[in-house]
C-alpha cells in the first residue's frame, strides 16, 4: 500500500472546530428544554378547572311552625245602646230691681269767704362787698425796704411781688414771695420790711375779716 501523508492540523482550526460543536450542542439542548416545558404546560393547563369570578348566597326565610287550627270562639254580642235623654235646660230667674228716683237737692252751698292776700314776696338779702385790706394808707407809717449796699455796687435792681395774710387786727400773719425780684438779696429785703407792716384789715360791711392782699415792693437805683 502506498502510505498517504496528511499535512498537520492547524491549532487554530482545531480550536474553531471545538467551539462551534459546542454552540451546536447548547442549541439542540436549549430546543429540548422549550419542548419539554411546551408539553408540560399544555397537559398542566387542560387538568385547571375555571372557578366562578362570584358567588352568590340568598338567605331563605324560616318557614314558622303552624300552629293547629283552633276553633274559633263566638264573639260576645254588642252592647245595646242607652238612649240618651236630653233635659230642657231652665234659664236662671231673673230679679227686677227698681232703682228709686234720686230726690231733690234740699241744701244750699253758702258762700265762702274771699282768700286772703299772698304775703309779698322777701328777697333774699344782697350780698355784702368785702373791701380788700391796704397797706398804702398814711397813718400806717410803713417803713420802706431798706436797698442792700452789695446789690447796690453790683447795680441789682427788680420789682418783688408779697403775698401777706392780713389778720382782722391788721397784722401780717404770714409774708410770700409770689413773684421774685431775681434776686435773692432784694426778695430777703422786701420779706424783712413787709413782716413788720401794719395794714388795714379788709371789711365786710362793719365787720373786720382775715384776707390776703398783693403787695408789690420795687428796687431801683437813681
């Protein structure tokens, strides 16, 4: 026999051989499978009974038990009717009363007397003016305030305004300074003098009351 040399195989296309027996080994297996699973299913699905989607229940009545028939009672007969008897109703009697006629007036109203005259009418007494108390009257002989020699080199000058309390005797009871000089010096004066005043005590009527009376007292360098 003549011996026939094959050439060598290439690794390559021994490799290319391999993998593709392979895909075709996984692809009949996966065809397997889907029919295996197809005839399970089918034969599965025919063996399923369909269940009703609802079901409805009704609730019957009892049936009551009857009772024997019982017989029958007679009825009592009605009553009769009373005839009813209407009496005539009697009107109250009725009394007449004569009213006497009125007599004659037999007296006479004798005259009254005339009314006597309203007192006249007394009018209130006018009220009395009080006279305000003074201090400028002569006879007084009131002292002037004396001038301070300080207020006098530093050239202080002002008007003071007193409020004295007169007593019913003509004495200064209590001596204010109801507007001051600006200075203390002048007011300190004025008070000292005032304090010392006779005044003629105010009057209502020909009485002698308490009062009390402004007394201006002014500081001016000629």
């Amino acid at each position: 026999m003549t011996a026939v040399s094959l050439p060598p195989l290439d690794r390559s296309e021994v490799k290319a051989t391999l993998g593709e027996r392979l895909i075709n080994g996984l692809v009949v297996l996966a065809l397997h499978l889907l029919l295996l699973y197809a005839a399970l299913y089918v034969s599965v699905k025919n063996e399923l009974v369909e269940l009703p989607t609802s079901i409805s229940v009704r609730l019957l009545p009892m049936l009551e038990e009857r009772k024997p028939d019982l017989p029958a009672r007679p009825l009592p007969p009605p009553p009769k009717a009373v005839p009813q008897v209407h009496k005539p109703v009697q009107a109250a009697p009725v009394l007449a009363v004569e009213t006497p006629m009125a007599a004659p007036a037999t007296f006479v109203v004798a005259p009254q007397p005339p009314a006597p005259p309203a007192p006249p009418a007394i009018a209130p007494p006018a009220p009395v003016a009080v006279v305000a108390a003074r201090f400028d009257a002569d006879y007084l002989h009131n002292p002037k305030p004396a001038y301070p020699a300080i207020s006098r080199r530093n050239g202080e000058e002002g008007k003071v305004l007193l409020k004295v309390r007169v007593s019913p005797q003509g004495a200064a009871l209590e001596v204010a300074v109801s507007r001051s000089s600006g200075f203390s010096r002048l007011d300190t004066a004025a008070l000292d003098a005032v304090t010392r005043w006779r005044f003629v005590p105010a009057r209502r009527g020909d009485e002698a009351v308490e009062s009390s009376v402004i007394v201006p007292v002014t500081f001016a360098l000629e």
